[in-house]
C-alpha cells in the first residue's frame, strides 16, 4: 500500500557518506564495475549497513503498526467480510444502472417540475440527488462527443472505442470481453432490462460484439447464445420484438426470415410477449429462467404516454422488480450473486427529440426504479450495490431559455411541462394517422381543405399540449414539414416553458455517477473517465481475470471464423477503403461544417 511506502522514502536517512555511495552506486551502474574502495572503509559500511537495516527493519514494522492501527480504526463497525478496497469478498449482487442521455440538467429540471406539480418545498429532491458520488467524463476514442454504443463499451469492456462500437476494439476491430459475460462464466446470473429495443446499444454492449451499432439483427441472435460464447444472459426484460421476429411477420423487422425467438426457445429461453404474459411472472416471484420478454416492436412507449396504457407496457420499476426478484430467488442457495444491468433508456430519446415535458416522465420513472432497487437492497441478505450513471448527455439541455434579442428572463416555467399530457412523438403519430387517413378515404373538399388541417392541429395542440396560444408559423411548420412534425410540438412546449437546448444529439458535458453505497463505490468518487466506472465493475465482481479470458476465447473464435469466412456474418465487415469508423475525424479540426451542415435536412435524426 502506498500509505505504508511513502514514511520510509521521506525519511530515508541522509549523511556525506550517502552521497559518496550513491556515487560509487552510480559509477557501477555505469561501467558495470564495483569501484575500488579501502578495507577499513568497507568495514565501516558493513556495519553502518547492519546499521541502516536494523533502523529500516523497526521503522518498517512501526509504520505497518501505525497502518493496521489507522485501518482497523477506518473499518470498525463496518462489514467484516470487506477487504481494504470496500469490495466485499463473498456473495454479492451488482447492479448497474443507465440513464442513457441525461446530464445533469435534466435532474434540475426534473427536480423543478415535481416539486411544481406536487406542491412540494423548493428542498425536495430526487432519490438519486441523495446517492450523487462523482462524475464521468464521456469522450470516445473518436470524438469528444461519444454515442452509446461507445460509452456502453467503456462500461462493458473498460476500454475507449469508436463510436457505433458493439464491445469490440478501434484499430483492430477486434472483440473485448464483457464485465456481463465474464460474470456469467464464473457463476454469477446476469440480467439486462431497458425500455427500448434489448438490440439497442447499451444493452447490446454487455452480450454482443459487432462492428456497427446498427446490426441489431445480428446482435438479436447473439443475446439469445448464437455467438461464440453461447448464452451469458439469464433474463431479458425490454423492446426490441422486431429484431426476434422473421421477415414477412406482423411487426418484424429483421431483412432475413430467422425466428429468433423460436431459436431462443430451442436453447431453452421462456419467452413472453406481453403484458398478460408479464402479469403472470408475478413480479418476479413465478419467474423461469431464461427468461426473454419482449413487450414492443420497438421501444415501450415513453413514461408520459405509458401511463395512459398500463393495460400494455410494464414499466422500467415493474420491470426491474421483477428481474431482482427474479435473480435473487435464483442465486438463493448459489455461491455467487447476480450482475443485472437496467437502463432507463428513453431519457435519451426524449433529448433527442429536445421534448422537456416526456423527459420529466422518463426522468422521474427512472427515480422511481433507482428506489426500488434501493429497497431491494435494503432488504436482501445478500451483500450488494447499485451504481448508476449516464452515457452521455442528450440535447444540450438548458433550464433557460432566452426567446427574445433584449435582456433576458432569469426563469423557467414548469407550469407548461405540466399542463402537457404525451409526447411530441405520440402527438406526431396521431397527425400521421389523420394524414393517412385524409389520403386513403374518400372525404369532402372541406373536410381535405388546409383550414380542416389547420383547425385540427389547433385543436390537437390544444388537447394535449395544453396550448392554446398557437402561431399561425408553427401551425404551417407543421402542415410544411410533417415528418418532423415530433419536433415542433416538443418545440412548442420548450418555448413556452423557457427550456433551451442546444443539439437534437448527444453533448459532451459530463454526467453524474450515483451510488447506494459510497465506500464501497470509493473508486468512483470524484470525477472519472468513463472506463474507470467498466474497471470498477469487473473489479466489484472479482472478475478482472475472467474477462481477460473472453477476449482471448472471442479472439480465436475470430480467427477461426475469419478462415472460415463467416466473420462478416458474426462481427461484421471490415470497413471498406476510405471508411474509416475508428477515425480520428472528429476530433477538433474544424472544416466549415457551420455553412456546410446550416441548411441539411435532418435526414437521419438517429439516436
Ligand atoms: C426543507 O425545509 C423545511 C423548512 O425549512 C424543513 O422543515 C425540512 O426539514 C427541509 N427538508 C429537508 C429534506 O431538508
Ligand atoms: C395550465 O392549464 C391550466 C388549466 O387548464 C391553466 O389555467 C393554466 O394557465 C395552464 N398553464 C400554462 C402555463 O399554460
Ligand atoms: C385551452 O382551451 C381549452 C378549451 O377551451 C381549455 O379547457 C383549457 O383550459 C385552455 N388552456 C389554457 C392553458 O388556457
Ligand atoms: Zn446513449
């Protein structure tokens, strides 16, 4: 340890003999030849050597008294099975949790909106206020401004990777082993539940390797045990049905007609598609693992809108109180505990989409799943601890807003968050709905007139936004441009209320590590990479050497598919020439994209 080290450096005794020493030690460092010195001298050193070792011995044994003395007065009333470091050595459970895109303005903002609407004082905070540890710096190998699937690789496999990187490696493209999946092999249950499709980044990072992020095919059959590691997840609770479905079914969406859910039913998955299926878990307690469920096409939709179809959707707590039930009952009479990973996934979407009043909700569901696994911990037998943080921010998010050119407001109003019952993206597909319907069906000339449309959208507006101060520009935003038609609504709502933000993409602000337990989690107090929050995972677990393995294991795999000629299928391609996805292209050179990007639609809006 190095408290015990430094005493004896600082006080190494000094003399003018020293420095004739260090000088003969120098000189036979240099020539390799001891220098010549007299008998009587040497005998002298010998005994003021003797000398020194004894003065060195004792002072040695001093500071290790004085250390075990500090340490023992450190550690009293604390968990006896605990070594130096806080890391228990038993059982024990991790669970880390996600809030994929929110940064720390979405907390401020989130704190304001509820103390707003349920009349609270201006002292009342979020569970996670209470558990707030350090920071994490976000940047991918890449670019200063990382995507998801980069931060959940600095997560799942402790390294910087290139943006849109599925746990493999910049330059090499090589796979990295996971925290998740070198926990499956030493004993331990593993679970991952998220609210947007279980194929999405974060997710995927834990349990797949691919090249491209947007391989969710692929990584479908790798989560369910079609990679080369076979099965490293027990439980899977989210979205993302359209990637487990074959081409041609209603709701797929994969380009090949594999059956992935039948496949995982072949290894032996139980799987369930909705929400009576759910119900029938109990909570966890009626649980068989593996167990896949899968509750939307894509994403379950945003909290704000959810909460209106409790009939369908499970929430992110519903969901997370399920799988800890679910893996606690089954490590019961285990050695090792579980490693289970929950995301509140959609903090991110509703950044992108820049819509203040959903991310409220999905902020506030997420706390909501925070405090359950609190409880959970509270209560359990087995040793345990909750480490959450965020990817990256989303949006750029501001809790101000100046709309006009003269001085500006010092405020922001909840009230109009408030007053706003769903989602832009809810609101955009009732509009698209009406627009097909206008289009398929036979209608009056009035009733297909612009004043219908427009009388419409007021109305819509209206009735759930809450706002009946309509422009007439935004009213033609939305007639010109109804494929970003989600944007102005939630545009709508972000003037009204003063809330600004600055990207409908990620930010490179750093945001917030949590803990339930901070000496446990000292490692991460204070402001970290990214990659140290991966590195205390896998050292949590005691499963630092383990993950070495995987990446040697996922590497020979690789060569041997590479021979074979399947690695395409499995990793995906090598990049062609001039493609560079590990370049360093966006790293602080400034190429005129101000004039070049000013007039680009937005063709992509990916998350
Ligand atoms: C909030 O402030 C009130 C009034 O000052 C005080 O009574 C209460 O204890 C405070 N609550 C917290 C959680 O600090
Ligand atoms: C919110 O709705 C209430 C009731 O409909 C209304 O009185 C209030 O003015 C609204 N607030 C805002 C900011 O629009
Ligand atoms: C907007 O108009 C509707 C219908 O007239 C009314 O119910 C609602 O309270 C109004 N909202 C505000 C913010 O004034
Ligand atoms: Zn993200």
């Amino acid at each position: 340890m190095a408290r015990g080290e430094e005493p004896l450096l600082v006080q190494r005794p000094s003399s003018e003999h020293s420095s004739d020493s260090q000088i003969a030690e120098e000189d036979a460092l240099l020539t390799g030849q001891p220098s010549p010195r007299n008998e009587a001298s040497s005998r002298y050193r010998r005994w003021r050597e003797i000398g020194l070792f004894t003065w060195a011995l004792l002072a040695t044994a001093a500071v290790i008294i004085l250390a075990t003395l500090y340490q023992h007065q450190q550690t009293e009333g604390r968990n006896d099975d605990d070594n130096d470091a806080g890391t228990p050595l038993g059982k024990r459970n991790l669970i880390f949790m996600v809030s994929d895109g929110m940064g720390p303005t979405s907390l401020s903002l989130t704190r304001s909106f509820r103390q707003y609407t349920d009349h609270l004082p201006y002292n009342d905070t979020l569970v996670l206020d209470e558990l707030l540890i350090g920071q994490s710096r976000t940047r991918s190998s890449n670019s200063l401004v990382t995507d998801s699937a980069a931060g959940a690789t600095a997560f799942s496999c402790a390294q910087k990777s290139y943006n849109g990187a599925i746990s493999v490696l910049p330059g090499s493209f090589q796979p990295c082993g996971t925290v998740l999946e070198a926990a499956k092999r030493v004993g331990y249950m593993t679970g991952l539940v998220v609210t947007t499709r279980i194929t999405d980044a974060t997710p995927a990072c834990f349990a797949s390797h691919v090249r491209r992020r947007e391989m969710e095919d692929q990584i479908a059959l790798q989560l369910v045990g079609e990679g080369p590691l076979g099965r490293t997840v027990d439980l899977m609770l989210g979205g993302g049905r359209c990637h487990f479905l074959p081409k041609g079914r209603k709701g797929a969406c994969r380009v090949d007609s594999t059956d992935v859910v039948k496949v995982a039913e072949e290894k032996g998955w139980n799987y369930i598609g909705n929400r009576e299926g759910f119900d029938g878990l109990k909570l966890g307690s009626a649980v068989e693992l593996p167990l896949l469920g899968l509750f939307a096409d894509t994403d379950i939709p945003y909290e704000i809108d959810r909460r209106f179809d409790d009939e369908t959707y499970p929430s992110l707590e519903e969901m997370a109180k399920t799988a800890l039930k679910a893996l606690s009952e089954a490590t019961r009479d285990s050695e090792k505990g579980f490693f289970l990973v929950i995301e509140g996934s959609r903090i991110d979407h509703a950044g992108h989409s820049n819509d203040p009043a959903a991310q409220v909700h999905e902020v506030l569901a997420y706390d909501r799943a925070v405090s359950a696994v609190l409880k959970f911990l509270e209560n359990d037998g087995t040793t345990g601890i909750m480490v959450a943080t965020s990817d990256h921010e989303t949006g750029g998010l501001a809790t101000a807003r100046q709309l006009h050119p003269t001085y500006p407001d010092y405020l922001w109003y909840p009230s109009v968050l408030a007053n706003t019952t769903h989602s832009g993206e809810h609101i955009a597909s009732i509009y698209h709905s009406h627009l097909s319907s206008l289009s398929s069906h036979s209608h009056s000339p009035t009733e297909r007139s612009s004043d219908a449309l427009r009388n419409f959208l007021t109305t819509l507006v209206s009735r759930t936004l809450g706002i009946n101060d309509t422009s007439p520009q935004e009213i033609e935003s939305l007639i010109e441009h109804p494929a970003i038609a989600e944007y102005t609504f939630a545009d709508m709502t972000s003037r009204r209320s003063q809330i600004g933000w600055s990207t409908h993409g990620h930010s490179a602000v750093d945001v917030n590590i949590y803990s339930s337990d901070a000496r446990a989690a000292s490692a991460l107090v204070g402001n970290h990479e990214n990659t140290e929050i991966g590195e205390f995972l896998r050292r949590y677990l005691g499963v630092e050497d383990e993950v070495e393995k995987v990446t040697e294991l996922l590497r020979e795999e690789m060569d041997l598919l590479s021979e074979s000629g399947e690695l395409e299928s499995w990793l995906g391609g090598v990049p062609k020439e001039g493609e560079r996805l590990d370049g360093q292209d966006h790293l602080g050179r400034y190429a005129g994209d101000f004039k070049h990007k000013r007039h680009a639609e937005c063709d992509v809006c990916g998350r």
